[in-house]
C-alpha cells in the first residue's frame, strides 16, 4: 500500500490527549477490519483496517482506540 499523504494529515488531527483501550479481537468484529497480515504470518494483537472503514467520524474513532493503546504500553 502506498503512503497517503492525506490520510496521514486526517490522522495528526485526529491524535486524541488520551483515549480507552480496544482489544485486536473486538477490533476484528467491525467492518472494513482484518488481521494484520503482509507477510504471511498474522501480527498478534494488530489489525488492519481498509481504506473504505477510515471514513468521517470512525477514523476517530480509531485513531483514539490506537492512540489509547500505545499510551498503555509499559515504557521501553
């Protein structure tokens, strides 16, 4: 897939100050979402989610979910 510049733009203004955490497996129940596979071998706890589900509100949406889960990561 090839980089979009403009839906990184939507992105950056879309970063929340804090958000809740979405577990990958309730992730996987929406639509427009799938294991996050390039390679053959699935990465555990990550989807993808196509173009077509990045629409209005729901790119929000899950740009919050993203964001929340980062920030709940242990330190490195």
């Amino acid at each position: 897939m090839a980089y979009d510049e403009d839906l990184a733009d939507r992105v950056r203004a879309a970063l929340p100050d804090a958000a809740e955490h979405v577990a990958a497996e309730q992730a996987l129940g929406q639509p427009h979402v799938r294991p996050m596979d390039f390679t053959g071998r699935p990465m555990k706890g990550m989807v993808f989610v196509d173009p077509a589900g990045l629409h209005g509100d729901t790119l929000r949406q899950w740009v919050d979910a993203a964001a929340g889960y980062a920030r709940g990561l242990p330190a490195r």
